[in-house]
C-alpha cells in the first residue's frame, strides 16, 4: 500500500471520527429566539398583536384574537429588536394601538410580552422565561402575579411548602424547582383565597398565572413554559408551541445521520486496508 493511499485513509478516518463525535455547527450557536404574548388586562377587550421587526429584514408576525388569561405560543424570530403593537380583535393594522412595546430577542433566549393591568392604566413588561431544564425528577414552576384586585399574592403548595412570597401585582417570581406529582396550590391575598391541583411531570417548566375571576376573588392557571423531551441534550427546550421539540427532533435526526455516515466512512477506510492487506498476503 502506498503512503499517498495511507493518508487518503487516515484523512477518511479523522473525517468520519470528526463527524462522529464532533457537535454540529448548525445547533453551535443559535441565532433565533422565541417570543410570545401574555393578556392579562381583566377589562381589556381580546387583542390582536403585531411583532415588526425593526432590524433585518423587518419581518412582521401576527397572533390573532388573544383573549384575556390567555398566553399564546411560541413565535420563532431572528435575534433583534421588535415594536409591539396590540390593538381590539379585528381593528385594522393602521388603527392606533391600545398599547406599544419593545422587545429584545437574544439568540437562544425565550420571554413573554405580557400586557398587565387595568384597561385605564395598562402595563407592558417583558418576562424572561427559563431555559435551563430542572433537575432529574424535578419540575420548576414560577408564580406570576396578574391580578388587578389583589396584591400581594403568595402561594403555597400542601402541606406546607411556600412557592412565591408576596408576589407583587405585574410582577414574576423566580422559578422554584420541586419534585413532580400533583400539587394541591393555594394562593392567599388579604381574605381572598383560591386553591387549585396542578400535575408536574418530571422535566416541565410551567408558569401559574394568578388572575382575577368573574366574581372578584382570585383563579389560578397553569401554563406551560416547557419541557424536555426524551434524549434531548441539555439546553434545547420543546415549548406548547411544539416548535422547539420539532427543532430538538431534527438535531436528534441529525446527530444519527452523522453518525452514521461517519460509521460508514470508517468501515468504507477500515474495508480497503483489510482488502490491500490480502492483496498483499496473497502476492
């Protein structure tokens, strides 16, 4: 065998390797982010929302009909800063928005537009939502406090173990992690009281919303930041909006097409070695 044929099957060889357990660019360094909308104004008519991108391309995204207490899903965007208009279900995208914000995407980051308050005094905080999965066997949960007739609001989970201390109104908690199963939570306010069950599965990010009911005391609701998916390395997230585990699919599909190419790359270099040894046992 010659040296140049030696080389040619190292140089196959390191490739298929490098393939093989060298991580892909493509998932190195993301450059999206993922945004969504949060109405949380008791008073406030269902709105239609407007992302414009204001860098780039500017790109516009749109999430139609969001009533109050609801959060929508995920919006994929390129990294950059977007306006945010709302306006009544229906208007035209020319009328003058009820309310206008900015928001930052980070690559890799996910955050909630929320829009709080009174339809008279309305408020617009971006809410950075968690990443980081929780530990083996663990959820993590945060409280965000909404309500516009209670404040401050904390929540406990039975028997006794607190899980936000007086949340101020339009404000977040942090995240806290705890063991998954089905939570009984109870939030208190002054007299006002409300309990609710909550089941967490091992691997869920989940964020409680604090609202305000018809009646005037206080509602709980659950809603899902994210979770992690069977074999999905650490960092990458599946969110209600089903984006993210589509996207952490395709990284898995792809890691296995590596793989295998670069297994067939080596036995292809070790295949032609073993043929020039018998060739060469043979003269």
């Amino acid at each position: 065998m010659s040296r140049s044929r030696i080389r040619a099957v190292f140089a196959a060889t390191a490739v298929a390797a490098a393939l093989v357990l060298a991580p892909s660019a493509a998932f190195a360094a993301p450059s999206t982010g993922w945004v969504r909308v949060a109405h949380l104004s008791p008073d406030t008519t269902a709105m239609d929302v407007r992302l414009a991108q204001l860098s780039g391309d500017g790109r516009v995204v749109s999430i139609a009909d969001v009533s109050y207490g609801s959060v929508s899903h995920y919006l994929t965007l390129a990294a950059g800063r977007y306006a945010v208009a709302m306006r009544p279900a229906g208007s035209a995208a020319s009328s003058t928005p009820v309310v206008s914000s900015l928001v930052d995407v980070a690559p890799g980051s996910a955050s909630t537009v929320a829009v709080f308050g009174t339809n008279a005094h309305l408020v617009t905080k971006v809410i950075n939502d968690s990443l980081a999965l929780p530990r083996t066997g663990d959820a993590r949960v945060r409280i965000v406090q909404a309500s516009t007739s209670a404040s401050p609001v904390t929540v406990t989970a039975s028997p006794d173990e607190t899980i936000a201390s007086d949340v101020d109104s339009a404000t977040a908690s942090a995240y806290a992690d705890v063991a998954a199963g089905a939570w009984t939570l109870t939030a208190t306010a002054g007299s006002k009281r409300t309990t609710t069950t909550i089941d967490l599965k091992a691997g869920q990010i989940v964020s409680v919303f604090v609202l305000d009911d018809a009646h005037g005391g206080l509602a709980l609701r659950r809603v899902l930041d994210s979770a992690s998916v069977g074999g999905v390395p650490s960092g990458y997230l599946a969110t209600g909006g089903g984006y993210l585990a589509h996207r952490a699919e395709q990284q898995q599909q792809m890691t296995a097409g590596l793989a295998a190419g670069g297994l067939a790359l080596l036995a292809s270099a070790g295949l032609g070695a073993i043929v020039v040894r018998s060739r060469r046992a043979r003269a």
